[in-house]
C-alpha cells in the first residue's frame, strides 16, 4: 500500500482498529513518515476548504440572480463633479441591458460640442470600473483610448473595447485561437480586421494552462471563402531562426520581427519559446511565424523587467491541447504553407485577412 | 423577489449561517443587498461592482461566525456596512482612485480589522490551490477534486474517466496528486505571476 493510500485510509476512518493503532504509533516513531503525512492532510483540507468556499461563492451568485438578476444595472460614470453636475446625475441607469449597450449610449450622448473631450475622461474612467469584472489583471486596454478619439473624429459606430489583443485562424472553419486572459470572464468577444467586419465569436475552448482560447464566428456566409495561408509547425524551430509576428497592439496591424532567443520561456517553461521581438500589450494572442510562413506559436507576453523580451507559446503545445481538450474535434491546419519563397511582404499581405483584432467587452 | 422575507434577528442569521442553513442564507443575501448597493453606487462604483463587494462581505461574515469564539459587537446591518465599505475602498484605491467614501449617515462603524484579516489570509491560501489545481490541468484536477471533495469510489472514478479499472484509477490518482503536492507547496509559484501579460 502506498503512503498517501494509507494517509486516505486513515484520514477516512477506513483502517481497522489494530492497523490504526500501528499508524498512530508509527507517527510518533518515524519522522519522515510524519511530515509526509502532515503535508498530506495540509494539502487536501486545502483543497476542501477551497471546494466549499467556491460553493457558498456559486451559491451566492444563484441568490443574486434569482433575487435580482432581473434588476436594472446601473453603471457609475462618473466621479468628476462639474460632469455629474451638467448630466445631474452621477448614474446612468440602463434596464438590465449589456454593457455594450450601456457604452453605446455615451458615445452617443458624446457627439455634440462640449461633451466630447469630458466623454473620453469618462470612457478610460468606466474602464477602471470595468476592472472590477474579473477581467484578468494585467492584460491590456490600449483600446479604449482610441475607442474615445475615434468619437472624437465622429466616425465611432462602437464602444471602444474593455480590452483587445490579437487572435488568428486556425483553420479554415470559423476557429481562431487567442490568449485566455484577454478574454477571461467577458460578455462578449468580438473580432474584426480590414477584411473582415466586427463580428461576434463564441468561445469554444480555453486552456488556463497554456493560456489559450478557442473561439469561433459562428456566421458560415463569413468563413465560406477562407483559405489561410499558414500551417501549424509542430517541430521545434532551431535558436536563432528569424522569425516575425502580426498583431494589433494599435488599432492597424503591426509588424514585428526578430529571432528565436530560446527554447525555453519563463522559468525555463518548456511550453514557451522566447523571441528578442518587443512585444506590445495588445500583441498578446498573435500569431508567431518562421520565413516560410509556418505558424510555430502564439504570442503570450513579456517579462516585465527587460525590453525586446517576448514569449510565445508553441505550436506542438497549442495542437497538443487543442486536441486533448476538443477530443481531437478540431481540426487545426497542417497542410503546407502557400508563403513558402514569398517577399515578405506578399506574405503580410495574405496572412493579413487571418490575423484579427479582438475586441473583448 | 417572489417569496416574502424570513423576518430574523441578528442572532438567528448567525446561527443559520453557522449550520448551513441556505434560506438563512437567502433571507439575509436579500435584506442587505440594497445597504451595500447604495454605499458602492453612489461612491463610484457599478451594481456589477456592488455585487461582487456584496458577495465578498457575505463570505467575510461566513468565515468568521465559523469561529467558535465569534460575537457580534453591533448591530449584523453596521458589521456588514462595516465590511463591505472597507472592502470597496480597497478597491478604489486598487483601481487608483484616491477620494473618500461618501458618508451618507449610515451611522457607526464598527471594527472589522481582525475579520477582514482572517479573510485575506483565506483568500491567499485559496489562490494558492486555485493556482495548483489550474497547474495541475485536466483531468487530473476533475480527478483530484472527485476523489478528495466530491468523494466518489475509485470504481466510479474510473468509470466517469473511462480506466479499465479501479486499480488504473488509483495509480492516475496518486500520479495526479503527487504533481499537485509538488504545486503546492512549491513557492516559486508566486514568481510566475511576474510575467507580465
């Protein structure tokens, strides 16, 4: 019987009278066998503890929307006085509507003279309120900024974003993988790019782990004539292979190139390489690319402390979790790369249409 | 809202809350709702932002009148106001707002350092099993968590994880678990969050 089979035992009131007694007096005799053991039950009343709390958390979730799902959502706009005093209200009622439509309603309260430059204080404001969501911490809200100048300009038809990031194709189907913390407990995720129209997803998949999601447009008239350019690589690509990526840090995509630094990410995470291609927030979720155009990962961030650092995760991870999580449901592109030879530059041109813009309210 | 109120004393939420009870529960998530709604709207905050205040405020109460030596020193409404405002401010000052609260003759305050301090420990060493069981993946932490909290057999398990049989379920458990001891009490964790997303 092995230790921790034992521990359970006990811990379960399972043993019998005499094999408890030998336990409890090994305890006492052995050492080892003690710490061993108080690790053991540290660990799994943790774990207990965890489980119960996180249920009384779901239960009280239950009671508030059965109680008041139904009640309006107020949105707090605001805590500058002069602009409370010209809306004479510090709160803006929306019946229990999306935020997205909240937001909505101020780009069109911005439109005329004077309001214009105090909406866009608000916008970054609601931001900060939005936090509160469980958005994950960290990830990256450029967006919002240029969510506010585009009212500025009059040509806003959208509320900026609560954050945005990058995300491609995986397939000709409709999927496209993205960074999980980006997208982490949001209403709604939306993708645009040049090409294609500000459409909705839904999110299929996600990996805490690898900090991946799956997400798909559901609209087949959209997807009818895809046909990405790219492969997935899952060998390993050698250090020192110059390799670029593609991403929306601002609101038009963004080159980057550079090589591949290392095999390994942070805190020699196996599942990373690390890349010298200054990464930018909002370049999380982009696609990693090697010269012929093969996919080999999925930009994931960068270390804090040191500039021209980026990590990506690997293709042989990503189609290894893919697989696993969708029970091999997804098909993930592996036919050869059609850039192979190409300019560069004619490259970008036909990844372009498979790269997007996550919009993530 | 279809049900009419549990009309309660301070004393008898308490002991509801002490045994589990989940009317209690309702009763009182129901009769303070708006107290806490109103101090977060009104400070800057969104009903979104008052619930999940809200909510944490009944879980500080919770884990507390689990102690046996707890007592309430005031009113439950002036405990819970208490709780839930330095909880929001805690969040203001977190998303790098730096104003007051608004007092809006809520009365008394009462304090509830130590409780909130008995929260935030709980609240770390539940990340540091969230962080573990989300390292670990699945199925191990469906399996973990099976076995451990749900308390399923080993021939259910295998059944529900499709092994051949109780022993194979047995060994991907003890697998499972020893990576999960290496998380947890593994400390470089804490520096993994470093990476900047």
């Amino acid at each position: 019987m092995r230790n921790t089979d034992l521990f359970d035992s006990y811990l379960n009131e399972k043993l019998n009278a005499g094999e408890k007694v030998d336990f409890e007096s090994k305890l006492h005799s052995d050492e080892v066998f003690a710490k061993t053991f108080n690790e053991h039950s540290e660990l799994i009343s943790a774990l207990r503890n965890y489980a119960e709390a996180q249920k009384l958390k779901a239960e009280l979730k239950a009671i508030h929307s059965k109680e008041f799902g139904s009640d309006a959502k107020v949105i707090s706009i605001n805590k500058e006085e002069t602009f409370a005093k010209r809306y004479g209200k510090t709160v803006m009622i929306a019946a229990s509507t999306a935020l997205i439509a909240v937001l909505s309603t101020i780009a069109v309260l911005s439109t005329g003279g004077y309001f214009i430059k105090k909406a866009s204080d608000e916008i970054s404001d609601l931001k900060k309120e939005v936090d509160g969501l469980k958005s994950t911490q960290g990830a990256i809200v450029e967006g919002i900024k240029q969510g506010a100048e585009n009212i500025v300009k009059g040509k806003a038809a959208y509320a900026p974003a609560n954050f945005e990031g990058s995300a491609f194709a995986l397939n000709n189907l409709g999927y496209i993988v993205t960074s999980l913390h980006m997208i982490n407990g949001a209403d709604s995720v939306f993708i645009q790019n040049s090409t294609t129209e500000r459409v909705l997803t839904k999110v299929i998949l996600t990996d805490p782990k690898l900090d991946l999601a799956v997400l798909k447009i559901e609209d087949k008239e959209l997807i009818k004539k895809w046909l990405v350019p790219f492969s997935f690589n899952e060998k390993l690509t050698d250090v020192g292979e110059k390799v670029f990526t593609l991403g929306y840090p601002r609101k038009d995509m963004v080159y980057g190139e550079g090589s591949l630094s290392s095999l390994s990410g942070y805190n020699n995470d196996t599942t990373m390489y690390q890349i010298s291609i200054p990464v930018n927030p909002g370049n999380s979720g982009g696609p990693l690319l090697d010269e012929q155009g093969n996919v080999i990962g999925i930009i994931r961030g960068k270390i804090n402390s040191a500039e021209a650092t980026g990590f990506a995760i690997k293709s042989r991870d990503i189609i290894k979790s893919i697989n696993l999580l969708s029970g091999d449901s997804i098909q993930v592109t592996n036919k050869r790369s059609t850039l192979k030879g190409l300019k560069r530059t004619e490259q970008i041109k036909r990844i372009n249409p498979y790269v997007f813009n996550v919009l993530v309210y | 809202m279809s049900k009419p109120n549990l009309q309660l004393t301070d004393s008898q939420f308490i002991h509801g809350l002490r045994i589990g009870n989940s009317e209690v529960l309702t009763a009182l998530y129901k009769k303070y709702y708006n107290l806490v709604l109103k101090l977060v709207v009104n400070n800057s905050g969104s009903s979104d932002a008052a619930q999940d205040i809200y909510q944490e405020t009944i879980i500080v109460l919770f884990e507390n009148v689990q102690k046996p030596q707890f007592e309430l020193n005031c009113q439950l409404q002036t405990y819970i106001y208490s709780v839930a405002k330095r909880l929001w401010l805690k969040q203001l000052k977190k998303n790098g707002h730096v104003f007051l609260i608004k007092e809006d003759g809520e009365g008394e305050i009462a304090d509830v350092t130590e409780d909130l301090s008995l929260h935030q420990q709980k609240e770390k060493d539940f990340e540091k099993v969230n962080q573990s069981l989300e390292n670990l993946g699945e199925p191990c932490a469906a399996l973990i968590k099976d076995f451990y909290v749900n308390k399923l057999s080993m021939d259910e398990i295998a059944e529900k994880f499709g092994y051949t049989n109780s022993d194979n379920a047995k060994n991907q458990k003890y697998k499972c678990l020893q990576r999960l001891k290496r998380y947890f009490f593994d400390n470089r964790l804490v520096e993994q969050s470093e990476i900047e997303k």
